[in-house]
C-alpha cells in the first residue's frame, strides 16, 4: 500500500456483535434482497435511459431509484434541510455504500469515488453513467487531472459530492480530511457544503452496524444491512464554508462534521508521511 493511501483502523472490532432479536425474520429478508435486485435491475434500464431525458426528469428519477432502494433495504432516510441551488462541493463523512445512496436520495449529484467502484457489479455500471468521477489512489500522478476535472464540473454548475476522509470509518471515530478536493471548491470559486450523516436506530441510538470495514465484500454488507431492523440513515445540512486555503477548509469541514456527528478523531498521519498525505483526495 502507497503512503499516500488512506487507512483506517476499524474494522470488525467497531461493529455490535450480531443480535438476532434485532434482526428481521427469513421471508422479510428474502423480500428485501429479491427487491434489492429487481431495482438494480430497473437501475441498469434507467441508466441508459439518462442521457435522453432532460436534467430536472433525470434528478427525479434518480432520487426516486434510490428513495426506493432504501425503502426496499428497510433503511429510513431522515432531513430538515435542503442543499441550495446551484453548483456546490459537498463534502461528508465516510461510513458506508449507504452514504452514496442516501446523498442520491437527498439530493442528486456527482459523486468521487475510487476506481475500484466501476467493477462493483450493476452499482459500477449505473455509477459512470451517473456522472460518477474516479480517483485512482494507487496513483498520485493522476490526482492534478482529477481536481481539473472536478473543478470543471463544478464551474459548469455540478452538485459534485466527496468523501475527503479517503476510506471508511465506523462513524463513531472519523479519519483526516485530505485537503486536495477542496482545492478544486476554491479553483471553481463555488460554494463548500459540508453535510454530516448519522447511523441509527428508530429509537434514537447511535449504531455502527451498517459500517463497510476492513475485508468485508460488498455483498456481506449489503446481507447485513437488509438484515437489520430499523435503520435510520440521517443527514445534517450544516453552515457553508468560506476561504482560499484548502487545508484550513478541509479541518473546518471535519470539525463541523465531527461535532454533529459525535465521532472522535482516529489516527493522524505521521510528521513524515504528512505531505504526501496532504496530496491525498
């Protein structure tokens, strides 16, 4: 693994050990994943379908795949505001797959994502056709071409979503923001909307169980969150942010985020690794 690549220490260790009590039985499951993979389907027919229909059908209809996915999943998604109009950087935290899907559901947009999406089966796909921009950590030459493109999306109005943290974290620790993305938010000259999502039960309490750590596959994750009962997913929209310096607005974005989240830092890159982590999207 390259210096530069993010890492997180969580893993299976920051997961709640499996409660059946707090599952959903056999035949909710089985409808849940049925459903699952009867809207990936619809969403591979949508995806061809995106580049003919005008923008405002193509966001409704994408909010709604993904709205339905939820429902399906039996995941609540919970919001008091909207993001404004217009071109935006929106940076959050990094916990799961979910967090793609409950910003889509929110609010269409262009998300950054590593390369290795595009191989996730039907989700990779449906994901470049969306718009999708990749970043390949492995290498760091490629990173100045994909600020350029970032920045020209949003100077073309793009609502362009980011995870500045690199790699997931179990939400109730949370990684160092890298500062690169939010040097394509000052280049564009557009707004930075930091937006906190929150894990939890109907009930009010804090889980780490839908978290996507350590080796555990896509499909593993995607078992255990169909099996739980009454997940929430809740997004905060908080106060833009302003300034030049990119790495003083990737700590005011971690700051506003780790306090509406509740997490602690984790582990911060070493004095010497610290510029190359700095490169970092």
């Amino acid at each position: 693994m390259n210096q530069w690549t993010p890492t997180s220490p969580c893993g299976p260790g920051c997961l709640p050990p499996r409660d059946k009590q707090a599952e959903v039985g056999l035949p909710r499951l089985v409808l849940r994943l049925g459903g699952t993979v009867g809207l990936l389907l619809v969403g591979c027919v949508l995806g061809l379908a995106l580049s003919v229909l005008a923008t405002a059908w193509r966001d409704r209809a994408f909010r709604t795949w993904f709205r339905m996915l939820l429902r399906v999943l039996g995941v609540g998604l919970v919001f008091e505001e909207w993001i404004p109009p217009g071109g935006a950087l929106v940076v959050c935290n990094h916990v799961s797959w979910l967090d793609v899907v409950a910003l889509q559901a929110f609010h269409p947009m262009r998300m950054l994502a590593k390369v290795e999406v595009r191989s996730w089966p039907l989700l990779g796909s449906l994901a470049g056709r969306a718009g999708t921009v990749y970043i390949d950590r492995d290498r760091l030459s490629a990173l100045p071409g994909a600020v350029r493109t970032i920045a020209d999306g949003l100077r073309a109005g793009a609502v362009i979503g980011a995870f500045p943290e690199g790699t997931t974290w179990c939400g109730r620790a949370s990684g160092r923001f890298r500062p690169a993305v939010f040097q394509a938010a000052v280049d564009a000259d557009v707004r930075m909307q930091p937006v906190a999502l929150l894990f939890r039960t109907e009930a009010g309490e804090p889980t780490t169980a839908a978290a996507f750590l350590g080796d555990a596959t896509l499909v593993d994750s995607v078992l255990a969150v169909a099996r739980m009962r009454d997940l929430v997913v809740e997004l905060v929209v908080l106060p833009e942010l302003f300034g030049t310096d990119r790495r003083e607005l990737a700590e005011q974005a971690q700051s506003a985020i780790a306090a509406a989240t509740g997490a602690s830092p984790g582990h911060q890159a070493s004095p010497e690794h610290r510029s190359a982590h700095d490169l970092a999207a």
